[in-house]
C-alpha cells in the first residue's frame, strides 16, 4: 500500500470534456477539471462562484441583447423583441419604440454603430437607422441615399442573364415596362427601375415579362435596351445581410439573392454606394468568388477587413482600400455559423466567431512570421460545453467571453493568451439564456423563466439569481416589490444571515424576524469537482486498484460557508459556517486559510472524482488550490 500526496494549484484549464478523461499526459489535465458550474476562472487559478443575476425588468417576449455605447459615461442596452426596442440605462427603462423586426428575424439580425446611430440589418427586412437623440427620445427610419430618381446612390445592377432588354411600351392610357425574357416578380411592385435615363415605377404586376408602371424622365417608346438596372437592395432581392464600418466607409456583406457580393460605400458618405468611375473616394462593389457560393455571415473591421463566410475566412486588403487597390485574400476554411449570427468578438486582436460546426469556438488571428491568418479552436478540450451557439460578448473588464447557447446554457470563457489561459465553465439557473450583452462593465442577460423573459444583469455581491435587495432604516418583516417571483421559493439573506426559504405570495415575502436589509432571489448552486486521479503519474490510470481519500485541503479565500462532499453523497457532506457556530444569526465571517476535511472508505471506481464542492448557500465562495492525500493497494 502507497501514499500518494498531491497538491493542484490552478484550474486555468477549465472544466474538461470526458474524452479527454485518459489524456493525463495532457498539461491541461493537472489544471483542469471534471466538473465547474456556476463559476468563473480567476486568471491567477482559483475558481470562484459566480455573481448573481439582479432583476432589471420583464422584456415583452423572447429576443437579442444589443449594446450602445456612446462613450462611458452613455451607454444603453437594447432589448429587441417581436416589433418592439425596449431602451435601458442605468438599471432602468427609458424608452421603448416600434421596430420592423419580428420574433422570428431577430436571430439573424446584424448591426454596426457610430456615435449616436446604430444601423440594423436583416436579409429580409428594410435596412435600419435607429438614432439617439437624448437618454429618452430615440428614432428609427428606413436607410435613405443621396440623389434622387436615377441619381440615386443605391447600388444598382442586373440579375440573372444580363442579355434582356426592357422596352417602355404605351398600351392606351397605360404605360408597360416589358421585358425579352422572363424577369419580373410581384415583389418588383414599387420597385424603380432604370431604364435608359428615365425612372420606371411599376404599379402592378402582369406576368414575368410584363408591368404597369409609371415613368418619369427621358426614354425612347416602343425600343429595346439593354441600358438598364434595378436596385440590388429591394423587396424583390432582399436587404443587406451584414454590416460594419472600416476606413471611413459603410461595408454591407451579402444580402438575401447576392450572398456572396461586398459593397463599400464612398469614403465618409455612408450611403452612396455609387461607382461612378473608379475614383479612390468613391464606392466599391465586388464579388468573393470560390469553388462555391459561400453566403457572407459577418464582415469584421479588425486588423483587416475581414469577411466570414460559410465556406471560409478572407482578409480585404489595400492601404488605403479604393476601387484600384482592394485585394481579396482566403485565410482559412472553417467557415462561420449560418442560421444564427453570432456577433464576432475582438479579443485582444484575435477576432473570435462561432465556426459552422455548432461545436467550436474559432480564434480568427494574425500571424506575423506567416503573414497570414489562423483559425485556432479554443473549444478543443472543452468540446460537450459548445452546443450551437446562439449569441456571443465579451467582458474586458473580467476577461470573460460569455457564449449562449441553443439549450438555454451559458458557457464562459476566461482567455488570456499570453498567459495561455482559456479556460470553460458552464453557468445553469432556472429557465434558459437567451442572450447576452456587455455594456461597459455590466454584462446583461435575458432569460426565459417559464414564460416569463427577464432583463437580468451579473452582479457582484449577489448570490441569488433574478434577485432584488432592500432596505430600511427600521426593520421589517414584508418585504415587497417580488411579482416578477410570484409563487417561488427563494432564497433570502436578512441583514447578511441565511435564514429559511419563503415563497412569494402577491409580490411579497413576510420574514420571521424583521430585518433592515434583504436579498431575495432563486438560488442556484455552484459545482466544483476535479477530474479522476491518476496514481500511477501521467502516464497511467488506476488499472482498476482500490483507492481511499485520506483528507483533502482546500485554500480558500474571503469564504463564509463551505461545503465538501468526500465521496459519501451529499448528506454526508462536511458543511463549514466560518465564524461564531454558537451565534447562527450573526452573518458568516469571511475566511481565508485552509480547510481540512478527513475521509474513509475506499473506492474501486477509478474515474469517480475523491471529492466535490456543491452548496447553494448564497454566499461567495472561492477555492485557490486543494491538497489530497490518498492510500492506493499495490
């Protein structure tokens, strides 16, 4: 019989997925771990529970999370939901208007801001200005151009076979555009066409080779031309699909019937996508051609302007970028994830997206000796928390990349690169994430509670989820203002003490004791469960030989309450309250130290964790590193 001592000092590398349970020559296995819910990764090791969500408000329905910054001290969160922006500021609603956007579209939206203008893109709705005027008043309009009839900066162009003519024909008091092959759909309806120097409006729709219109400006009757064109961005031919700005100029990638064409708009005229003769101030307009049609998902102003697409990664090159020095390049061949836009984030320079697999999270990055882009997976080892992802944001403040997911989880990522940390964990409460939002340093959250959509944000200092605090100068039993947790059974801290569950009745709870200050909110517990021992080193597993925990020691830091399974299920667990034992209604005393917990029993179960931390106790908890000693048979 052996004695095996070993101590694990970071969790840097995340919670582990179980194929990667025999991989203990792996470097990441001695920083990994089995299981880590409902906390997050400090990048100096240790792992911590994660805050609470604080209640903000109930949104109208399902929907996405936009932020808008215009500097530190203005910034907003947008709530879209079916036909409607809900405006957020400071923890409060400020203003709420119509929108064009219904439930359905909103996972495919796309949206670029500049100071007090976000514009907002789907490929099947108008294009989008939505505009700030002060913290309460805001706008929303169709995307206008310059010029006016045939002048206008619209981009125009032909589809299909570029062979048909049009012709205006007189037909009594009528006019008809027609055209030499089929063309014409019902959508065309409203739809100005170009044709020779006069404008043709169709009125209504005949056949596919026949319209009412209406025309202003000059024309030959009864003659075909080939001089013609139609707005590339119609109710015909859709909208633009996604948006940003780079050099000064307003880049739209793809839309519903040209996927795979880029427009760049004339330098500081956002709006005039006009070609006019190939000035280096004026519009762009190019195809991304390949082995196949590979739809744009996301054009991205990083380093490059840099274009996902189903099918690969480009760069677009050309310092500055004119109609004469723009070059398009192909980098990789992941490919972005198509039915959902998730929005590419920059950290640190690598551009992060979500690759088509549904299962990778992609760092889209420059590197200098290949001068060239690499696609690595930062989801390698963390491969079962990756489950389609819905919506991404990144929290700079506390380094944290927050991905949802399409079963409601949320996966966290803290990623430092040059200090190779990345490292998952999974966050659980009660209902299903729908989306996320950073804004400065809040990270907002909308989550479906049965029915029932709730604005939330991370908060530090709160352990419950959908939580609200109070207080009073004198103490209270009723506390009110709950509806939003009616018929729940919550947690509730009083004047820093646990006391006993309530359910909400009315909006309210009444407390045994008065209390001066409460949290109340639904609890959630946090997991923390290390990966199977390897006895025989890293090269080796069990082999099936017995092993018993002899005690394990976990350094914590500013814990009040502890609670550690060693291997005989939870109601065996050793639970530490930190502080006076005698004296339950004084709050817990925050502890920093080790905490040493003694076992028996042996175990044959060679994959089954010595130990594990499992408490919904809303207090903080945070373990820096943990010591065990074990006895294996020979």
């Amino acid at each position: 019989m052996s004695k095996l001592r070993q101590t694990k000092t970071n969790f840097t590398a995340g919670e582990l997925a179980p194929e990667l349970l025999g991989r203990g020559d792996l470097a990441a296995y001695e920083s990994g771990a089995g299981v880590l819910r409902n906390v997050f990764i400090q990048p100096t090791g240790g792992v911590h529970r994660r805050a609470g969500l604080g209640h903000i408000g109930v949104a109208a329905g399902p929907g996405r999370l936009v932020a808008f910054e215009f500097n530190s001290e203005q910034a907003y969160l947008l709530v879209f939901t079916h036909l409607k922006v809900g405006v957020y500021m400071g923890g409060a609603k400020v203003a709420e208007f119509v929108a064009p956007w219904t439930a359905a579209h909103l996972a495919d939206i796309d949206w670029t801001q500049s100071a007090d203008t976000l514009l907002v893109v789907h490929p099947s709705v108008v294009p989008q200005k939505i505009t700030r005027t002060s913290h309460t008043a805001w706008t929303i309009a169709a995307w206008t151009y310059p010029g006016t009839g045939v002048s206008s900066t619209i981009p125009w162009g032909k589809f299909g076979t570029t062979s048909v003519t049009m012709g205006i024909d007189p037909v009594g008091s009528d006019l008809r555009l027609s055209s030499s092959a089929p063309y014409f759909l019902p959508e065309h309806v409203g739809v100005s066409f170009r044709v020779q120097n006069a404008l043709v409006t169709p009125i209504s729709y005949l056949t596919t080779q026949a319209m009412h219109c209406t025309v202003s400006g000059t024309y030959t009757a009864s003659t075909p031309s080939a001089d013609w064109a139609e707005p590339q961005f119609s109710a015909a031919r859709g909208w633009p699909s996604s948006v940003t700005f780079h050099q000064d100029r307003l880049v739209v990638g793809g839309s519903r019937d040209l996927p795979n064409h880029m427009w760049m708009s004339a330098v500081g005229n956002f709006f005039d996508f006009s070609t006019g003769t190939g000035l280096d101030h004026e519009a762009v307009h190019f195809e991304i051609l390949s082995d196949q049609v590979d739809a744009i998902r996301h054009v991205f102003s990083g380093r490059h302007l840099q274009v996902f697409t189903t099918g690969g990664e480009w760069m677009v090159l050309g310092e500055p970028l004119t109609p004469r020095t723009v070059q398009l390049r192909r980098q990789t061949r992941v490919g972005a994830q198509s039915g959902v836009r998730v929005p590419p984030r920059d950290v640190d320079g690598a551009t992060l997206f979500a690759a088509a697999s549904g299962r990778e999270l992609r760092e889209f990055l420059f590197a200098d000796a290949e001068q060239a882009y690499q696609s690595a997976d930062l989801a390698l080892l963390a491969r079962h928390l990756v489950k389609n992802p819905v919506d991404m944001d990144y929290d700079p403040v506390r380094r944290l990349i927050h991905v949802v997911m399409a079963d409601g989880s949320l996966a966290v990522v803290t990623n430092f690169r040059r200090e190779k940390v990345t490292g998952w964990t999974r966050q659980h409460t009660d209902g299903q994430f729908l989306s996320v939002a950073v804004v400065g340093a809040d990270t907002y959250a909308l989550i479906n509670r049965d029915g029932m959509v709730c604005v939330e944000v991370f908060e530090d200092g709160l352990n419950t989820d959908s939580s609200l605090t109070g207080s009073s100068p004198t103490a209270k039993a009723t506390w009110s203002g709950l509806t939003h947790l009616n018929g729940r059974t919550v947690k509730v801290k009083a004047d820093g003490v646990e006391v006993d569950d309530a359910v909400v009745a009315d909006g309210s709870i009444t407390l045994v004791d008065p209390a001066k200050t409460v949290e109340v909110g639904m609890p959630y517990s946090h997991v923390i469960e290390p990966l199977p021992p390897l006895p025989e080193g890293p090269q080796g597993g069990g082999n099936g030989r017995q092993m018993r925990l002899v005690r394990v020691s976990l350094r914590v830091i500013d814990t009040p309450v502890l609670r550690v399974d060693t291997g005989r299920g939870p109601t065996a667990a050793v639970f530490k309250r930190f502080g006076r034992a005698d004296v339950l209604d004084a709050p817990p005393t925050p502890f920093t130290g080790d905490v040493t917990v003694r076992a028996l029993g042996w175990q044959r179960d060679s994959v089954r964790p010595l130990w594990r931390v499992e408490q919904d106790s809303p207090h903080p908890c945070c373990i820096l590193s943990v010591t065990t000693e074990t006895k294996v048979t020979d």
